[in-house]
C-alpha cells in the first residue's frame, strides 16, 4: 500500500472520531505537561476485518490512538480506544467497543490488541488483550498496571462483550507505615470446547502475591450461557 493511500485512510477513519473523544484526549494529554499542551495526536489502525455475505456489509474494527508530537513524549505514552466501523450499501455506522476494567479512565493508559478469533454454538466472535497502566507523566496515583482478556460475540453490526478475565495486575500501595505493599495478581486463563469445537468454557487460575507472599489461591470457571448470550 502506498504512503499516500495509507494517509488517505487515515483520513476518513479519523473523520469518525467523535469530538467529544478528542476534546478529552486534548486534556489528558494538556495534564501530562505544560509543554504538552496542544500536541495531541490521533491515528487509527485496524484490528480485523469481517464481511456478510448478505448486502455485503463491511466491519472493521479498530483502535483510535492518541499520543503526543511533544518530543520527550512521541511514541513512548499513549491511549486507545476500541471502536466497530460497519459500511453498509446506504449508510456508515459508527459503534464504541467497551473494553471494562480500568481502559475507560484517562488517567490510565489502555493499549489494546486482538487475541484471537473464537466459534461460539452458533455465533462468531474474538477476544481483544486489553494493557492498563497509569505509567505516563504527571500521575498522581500510585503505580498500577493490569493486562485484562476481554471476550466479544458479534452482534448486528457491533460486538457485545460477554466474557472480561483479569490476566495480570500489578501495583503498589502504602501500608501506613511509610513502606509500601506491592501486589501482584497473575492467572493462567485455560479454554474448553466441546465435540465441534466451539468455546464452551474458561478457566482462570489465579494467585495473588504481596511482597513476594501468596495471599491468595483460586480457581475460577466460567462456561457459555446460550440463554443469556454470556459466560456465567
């Protein structure tokens, strides 16, 4: 593909951008720095593509980033969103895809990734690897970072989430006297299917640490409510 159809498409996926998005990329970025002020800067990049046979309609799913141009800054911090684009013969639809845990908030930055295709009885979907951190200048937390695996079906034009595991957390908390208690929380997430080889069931074995010490040991399973369209 030539640079300049790459910026073309570039183009028209940005002029779907919602304002009300980059206004508030326009602050957080502003907050990182003085000197940020007004460096903001957008791009998109698609996650995959899917076509219906019927009407040939066209999805994609993407991510719309913003990152700064402030040199101490450019392609080191940056944030994501999710969102389905759905071309239709007659229209153009625009649809945000939640991602959950902590990626909604602009105080912590969300890098999101597509995990893999998954056959659910009688519906398609995906799982995006959603990254979490409050790791950029001027946060005023304590260190918290978190890799979360969120699961879709596609539903009309859009995605519905129907599964959100915690893969890994991190983060450092003061114990009130002056030191501080780090926490780690890791989960090695397993997947069952059944005879035809559609996801049934997921299961998170998780242990949670602090300074070095299992506090915590569980199992966690989910399986596939075809009633309610989700994992119980």
């Amino acid at each position: 593909m030539s640079p300049e159809l790459k910026e073309k498409i570039q183009e028209i996926l940005l002029k779907l951008l919602p304002p009300t998005d980059r206004q508030r990329w326009d602050r957080m970025v502003g907050q990182w720095n003085t000197s940020a002020r007004g460096t903001a800067h957008f791009s998109a990049r698609v996650l995959h593509a899917r076509v219906e046979e019927e009407e040939n309609p066209y999805h994609l799913l993407l991510t719309f980033r913003c990152s700064s141009t402030y040199s101490d800054y450019k392609d080191k911090y940056y944030d994501e969103r999710a969102a389905i684009v759905s071309v239709e013969p007659d229209r153009v639809a625009f649809f945000t895809v939640p991602v959950g845990g902590n990626a909604e908030d602009t105080a912590r930055l969300a890098h999101i990734e597509l995990d893999q295709m998954i056959q659910l009885p009688g519906v398609t979907g995906l799982s995006l690897r959603v990254y979490c951190s409050n790791d950029h200048p001027g946060a005023a937390l304590a260190r918290h970072k978190e890799e979360r695996l969120v699961y879709y079906i596609f539903e009309d034009a859009g995605l519905r989430g129907v599964a959100n595991i915690l893969r890994r957390s991190e983060s450092d908390e003061p114990d009130g006297n002056g030191a501080k208690v780090t926490t780690i929380y890791e989960a090695m997430i397993e997947q069952t299917k059944d005879s035809s080889g559609n996801l049934s069931g997921l299961t998170s074995r998780y242990t949670v640490r602090q300074n070095g010490r299992t506090v915590e040991s569980e199992v966690l399973k989910y399986s596939w409510n075809a009633e309610k369209g989700s994992f119980q």
